[in-house]
C-alpha cells in the first residue's frame, strides 16, 4: 500500500517494460499504491506505459511576477527576519529577482542562453543561504564584501552550471550591475519600475508582487525589444507544428483530393523542375579546365558532390512514393513520413539530414535549384565575379579556401597561412551592380546574401545602426572579404 518513486527513468528505459509487465501482470495489488516516476521528454520513453499513465509536468511560471509570486509564497516570515543585518531583506530580494531573470531569459532560446540551463530552486535555496551564512560571518561593521558576494553568485551558486563562457560573462554582468552598495540607494532599479520593495512583513512583499505587469518587456532581462518578436514568432509556429502533427491521417478528406493524389501531385511536379544528375565525368573535365588544384575549385567540387548527393535522394523519394501511393511497393515508415511532411508543406526529415534549413518545403525546393543554378553556371562558364555565401554547405570552407589562395599569390613576400586573418569591407553596391571580380592588387572576392539580425545597416555612411522597429532582419549589400 506503499507509494514507489523512481526518478530519472529517461537514464534506465529498459527497466521500465520489465516495470509495465510487473505492474500489469500482478494479480492482487492494494488499492493504495502508487508509483510515481520521473523523467526526461524521451523519444523512446516506452509509448503504452505513458499512455496508461496520467501526467504531470512541472513548469516554472513565465514572466517576473509570477516567478517572484512563487518564490515569495515559499519565504517564511521567520526566514526574513533570520538575520537583523539592514542588507539582508534587499539582499534576498534581488537574488530571488536574479533567480527570476535567469529563468525567464531561457524561452528566449540562443538570444537568452548560448546552452539552455536547469536553473531550479535548489540553486536559489543555496544562494540565499550563502548570503545568509556571509551576513553572520561580516556583522554591521565590516559590512558586505561585494567582491566575494558576485563571485558566489555568478561563478558557483548559478555559474556553476554555466559552462559557455560568453554565458558566464553575462551572470558576471547581472551580478556586478545588480549586487553592490548602490543597490541601497533610492534611485537604484532592476528596470524601470522593477524596484526593490521595503517591507518587514511577506504580506509587504506579496502585495508589491501583485502589482507588476503581467507580461514583462525582454528590456527587463536585458534584451532588445525585437527579442519578443522572435520567441512569440517561434513559439506559434511550435504550437502549429504540434497542431498539425496530431491532425488524424485519413486516407480521404471529405470532397476534393486525397492526401495521396495531393502528394503525387505535388510530387510530379518536383520531379518535373529538379535539375539532372551531375556528370562527373563532365565536372571533372571542366574542373581541369578551371585548375583541379587551386583551392576554390577543390571546394568546388566538395559542394557539387554533396548537391548531387541532394539531388539523387530527391528524385529516389520522389519516384519511390508514387510507387507506394500507387500500390507498386510497400509504404515504408520513411516513405510515410515523407508523405505526412510533403502534404504538410514539411521537409521530409531523409532531405533534411543532409540539407539545410528552410521555413516551408516550397522554400527548401526553391533553395534547391537556386544553389544548383548557382554550382552549375559555375562549372559551365568559369568563375562567377561574386558570390551566393548562404548558397554553400560549407562557407567556413570557401573563405578558408580564399585564404589558402591569396597567401599562394603571396608566396614571394613569406605570406604564411596561419598568419593570413580575414578582412571584411561593406560596399556601396548591391548584387546587381557587380560587373567584375574584385580588384587584382587586393584579390578575395564579393558575396551576398548576408542578413543582420536586430541591426539596420546605413549605406550611405557605410555603418551599423538600430533596427527599425519590428524589422527583424535587414538585408546587407555586397561584402568584399579578402585575406
């Protein structure tokens, strides 16, 4: 009549069918017990136990005040009068605030965190008795010793978790703008409007609570205002995505198309505008051609054959699909999820193992022909005077090659690769303005398709300003990168 808890059942997915069988087969069992297990998300989480199972998922509250409500519900009244120094009440204030903050920036996905971190109450619990602990330790006289306060705080408490080091440069930031002398003063706030209440009672607190906004401008973290636009933007198209993959899969919708003759449809036509095989007999001949060895042409080629690569597992899909649609074949799980994806307006996930990024399959297919257009004029008409960067599996590996190339021109005057760093300059034109390649005395080259993300771009002044605002990405004119 017991209640078992196993924890962590995401690190021991095998003991769990054995589990299912115990608890199923048992032919008396007390109508007390329980189990109670805890776990990770799981891809291969046993299906029929968590079906049978009812669920119970334990979430932080989103924004300050409903982080800050929890923390001070759990705050005793004996725990804020723990300790008779002045600083104490402020003190556990602003951790609790740290602790919020640090949370919330998380929904921000890598605009918040490099690496999404497990903050919990446990961290908060520990920072707070340190602070405790530190106030016995100093008394009213000697006063705080902020340097070793910030360092607990932002290097071990919560810093230890952290293991990026731009991260860990940003709680050093929180702590040094946050914990100091100055957070005594009048004028001292987190954020406009964010300050740190007076108050003897838990009530003072909670009543203070109460009275913040519900929903907090990213500003309050530290985050430009577009910040907002980005997650909610992401969190829709999560709830859609979810949405769409529990909508029933029925052979027939009610009037019109099947989601089969859609998908043929659709499929026909891809395979109508996808280009052909590369010949690689033809690409070695015109690599020869061009100089098999010089570095931009080796890079050449790796991008040709992983576009091959593309084009054939397309063009197998496609026609294995129609197949199974029409009968021929058996409709393998693969085949099905490309299916489901292509009538969604998905990429099917065999395509997108070896591919890019893309919002919708119309895009990815319109990538598709546009980074082959771009590798195919290249092979049949030489060396293109600029370039498509964002078109390219590898761009690390085409500027790499640049670099390789201009310190060969270079060899005479004792040009070494490891010394040879890049350089990048904006220039006043567009993609269409391009007539030559760059000028022979500097060499590198011209790309385009770069974007900023949450900066606008001056052209006449040739320099970074704000974004406007609720312009997420502003496009760049053509950069010269040279070595």
């Amino acid at each position: 009549g017991g209640w078992l808890l196993l924890q962590n059942c995401h690190l021991g997915l095998e003991f769990l069918d054995e589990l299912m069988v115990t608890i199923t087969t048992k032919e008396s069992m007390s109508e007390d017990f329980r189990t109670w297990i805890t776990t990770e998300t799981h891809p291969e989480f046993p299906i029929n136990l968590l079906q049978s199972s009812i669920k119970f998922t334990n979430e932080p509250p989103q924004g300050v005040k409903a982080g800050l409500k929890r923390t001070y519900s759990a705050v005793t009244q004996d725990l804020l009068g723990v300790s008779k120094m002045p600083q104490w009440k402020p003190l556990l204030y602003a951790v609790a605030f740290l602790h919020t903050t640090l949370q919330e920036r998380r929904k921000f996905g890598p605009l918040g965190w490099n690496i999404p971190y497990e903050f919990n109450q446990a961290d908060f619990a520990a920072s707070v008795q340190f602070v405790q602990n530190h106030l016995n330790d100093v008394g009213i006289r000697q006063g705080v010793d902020w340097s070793c306060v910030r360092y607990m705080l932002a290097e071990v408490q919560y810093g230890g978790r952290v293991t990026d080091d731009l991260d860990k440069a940003l709680l050093n930031t929180y702590a040094r703008v946050w914990f100091g002398e100055h957070m005594f003063s009048e004028k001292f706030c987190f954020y406009k409007g964010y300050v740190i209440p007076k108050g003897n009672t838990v009530e003072d607190y909670l009543q203070y609570i109460e009275q913040l906004p519900v929903i907090d401008t990213p500003e309050v973290f530290g985050l430009h205002p577009n910040a907002d636009i980005t997650y909610q933007t992401n969190l829709a198209n999560e709830t859609f995505t979810t949405i769409v993959s529990i909508q029933p899969k029925d052979s027939s919708t009610r009037g019109g198309e099947t989601r089969e003759a859609v998908v043929q449809r659709l499929a026909d036509e891809m395979l109508e505008k996808l280009p052909p095989d590369y010949n690689p007999h033809e690409v070695k001949a015109q690599l020869q051609k061009m100089g098999a060895f010089q570095p931009i042409n080796i890079f050449l080629r790796q991008e040709v054959d992983r576009m091959q690569l593309v084009i054939s597992r397309v063009r197998t899909t496609l026609t294995d699909l129609k197949l199974a649609i029409d009968g021929t074949i058996i409709m393998s799980e693969e085949l099905q999820d490309a299916l489901d994806n292509i009538y969604d307006a998905r990429i099917p996930k065999l395509w997108f193992r070896i591919s890019w990024e893309s919002a919708t399959l119309g895009f990815w297919f319109t990538e598709l022909l546009e980074r082959n257009q771009q590798f195919s004029s290249w092979l049949q008409d030489g060396r293109p005077n600029q370039f498509w960067m964002t078109g390219f599996f590898n761009p690390q590996g085409f500027l790499t090659a640049m670099r390789q190339e201009t310190t060969r021109m270079n060899l005479a005057k004792g040009w070494e690769l490891d010394s040879v760093v890049l350089y990048s300059e904006v220039t006043k034109m567009m993609k269409e303005d391009v007539i030559g390649p760059p000028p022979a005395d500097i060499g590198g080259v011209y790309i385009h398709g770069l974007f900023l993300e949450g900066a606008g771009w001056d052209r006449r002044n040739s320099k970074l300003v704000e974004s406007p605002p609720k312009v997420l990405f502003t496009s760049l004119p053509v950069v010269h990168v040279y070595a």
